[in-house]
C-alpha cells in the first residue's frame, strides 16, 4: 500500500448547498444534523428495543406536548396504542421512552432543556446517549438517575432491557 493510501483525507469544506440543507434540517427538527456516530447507536438502540413485540419504535417521530414540537432520535410506545401515533404527521401522545443522542456540537445544557421539557410533556423516561463517553442515562420524574457505560440496563417503567456494550460496539 502506498503512503499516499495511508494518508488521512483532506478536510471537506460544506458547500452553500450542503449548509442550506443543514440550517433546514435544525429548523425543522431543532438539532444539528446527527454524523455516523450518532446513526450507529439510534440503529442499534432502536433494534434492542423492537425485539420487545409489545412495543413499537420510531425513529425521529414528530411529537407535539403542550403544545411545543420535538423530534426525540427514539420513542417507544405500547403497541396497544399504535392508533395514537400511526399515520400522524405531529404526535400528540408522550410515548413510555423517548431516547436524545447528543452529538458533539450540542451542549449539556441544550440537552437537560430536553430532557426536562419531555418528563414536563408527559414522557415518564427519557434516555440520553452520550457516544463520545459510551453511557447511557435514564431519567426520570421524582427517580434517581439511572446510568451505565457496560452491561445491562433496563428502564424501570416499560421493563425493556438493553444490552450497552452492543449500543457502542
């Protein structure tokens, strides 16, 4: 293999065009566009949680609470209330679990306003995926926090477990 092939890629710089779509992407949704990281654990997450045939998983689903829009990356609702949420374009029900990956541009800050507008808006456990630190938080009204960055982690209102070390494989 030639040094050339080992070489690290030249740095891209975004084109108008590709910044257009990222400002439209953060107006609609109100967070950056997500990078490969980001993707990886909202797939793999996702994938643990839909082994639970009593429940139904979204990615990036339209919630409106209160009033006020979020796009969490996941939610999870009972099946028994899929005619809730399917064929909605803005879902007016909490789900039991909505899930928010901080990406490295987003701050604590951004994220804990999240969080606390969702426990607010009816959702009684919100998961936040900190990638970079390989942990996984769940939080809750009135509950002490839950975290863990190996193992088996299983939210204390649906019962849904997931595997954390498979998350960020």
């Amino acid at each position: 293999m030639s040094a050339a092939a080992l070489a690290a890629p030249e740095p891209t710089v975004a084109s108008p065009a590709q910044e257009n779509v990222e400002e439209t992407y953060f107006k609609e949704r109100g967070k950056p566009m997500p990078g490969s990281e980001h993707a990886i654990c909202q797939m793999r997450l996702g994938n643990q949680f839909m082994k639970s045939g009593d429940h139904l998983v979204f990615s990036e689903l339209n919630l409106e609470l209160d009033g006020r829009r979020i796009v969490p990356d996941i939610c999870v609702y009972q099946r028994k209330n899929e005619a809730a949420v399917r064929n909605r374009i803005w879902v007016t029900e909490a789900p039991q679990i909505a899930v928010e990956i901080i990406s490295p541009s987003q701050t604590i800050e951004e994220m804990t306003a999240k969080i606390e507008f969702l426990l607010a808006g009816g959702v009684p456990s919100v998961w936040l995926l900190i990638p970079f630190a390989r942990v996984i938080s769940i939080y809750q009204k009135s509950a002490a926090l839950l975290s863990a960055t190996s193992g088996i982690l299983t939210d204390p209102v649906t019962g849904l477990s997931v595997n954390v070390d498979e998350v960020f494989a």
